[in-house]
C-alpha cells in the first residue's frame, strides 16, 4: 500500500474555478486501477490535505503521469495554490477497527 499526502493552500479567489477541475480529478483517480481511496480534510487556518491510498507504487504512477493530472497539477502550480507539498509513503503495516454497535 501506498499512501500520499497533498497540502495545500489555495490562492485567493481561486476556489470558483478549482472545485470544478478537483471534482473532475477526484472521479478521474478512481478510474485509476489500483486505486483505493482519498479523502479531503480542511483544517482551521485554510491548510487542505488529501490523502490518498493506492495499491501499489505502479497505481500511482499511473496517476502521476495521467494526461489530464498533469494539466492540472501545472493550474495547480501556475494559478490555484499558494502553497503546495506532497509526501509519497510506503505502508509497512496497517490495522483498521469500528465499532460494531449502534448508539441508540
């Protein structure tokens, strides 16, 4: 498993024209085999970080070199962030529980 992790900030006044081109990225990267999962977290001084979760090194290279991806992480450079920063993360082990009982 392969985790990375995108920071960023966005620009001022970028936001109208960014969610529509990351709503599109977002359905893009599940049409990635190998593909996992991503999730999106805003903290509370405008920092976003995206995690996502790919099977293997190859999933996400797939996805690195992806034509569309490409276009936009040079908006994402040129135009929509401020600040940007990714980690690239090899899993070494991984545990995940839930609870099985419902609040009633």
């Amino acid at each position: 498993m392969i985790v990375a992790v995108f920071r960023n900030r966005l620009a001022p006044g970028a936001q109208d024209e960014y969610g529509p081109m990351a709503k599109q990225m977002s359905e893009l990267v599940r049409s990635i085999p190998g593909y996992v999962s991503h999730k999106l977290f805003v903290a509370d001084d405008g920092e976003r970080a995206t995690i996502v979760e790919f099977e293997s090194e190859a999933a996400l290279h797939e996805w690195k070199v992806h034509p569309e991806h490409l276009q936009a992480k040079k908006l994402g450079f040129t135009k929509f962030f401020s600040a940007f920063k990714y980690q690239i993360c090899d899993v070494t082990h991984a545990r995940a529980w839930e609870s099985k009982t419902t609040a009633k």
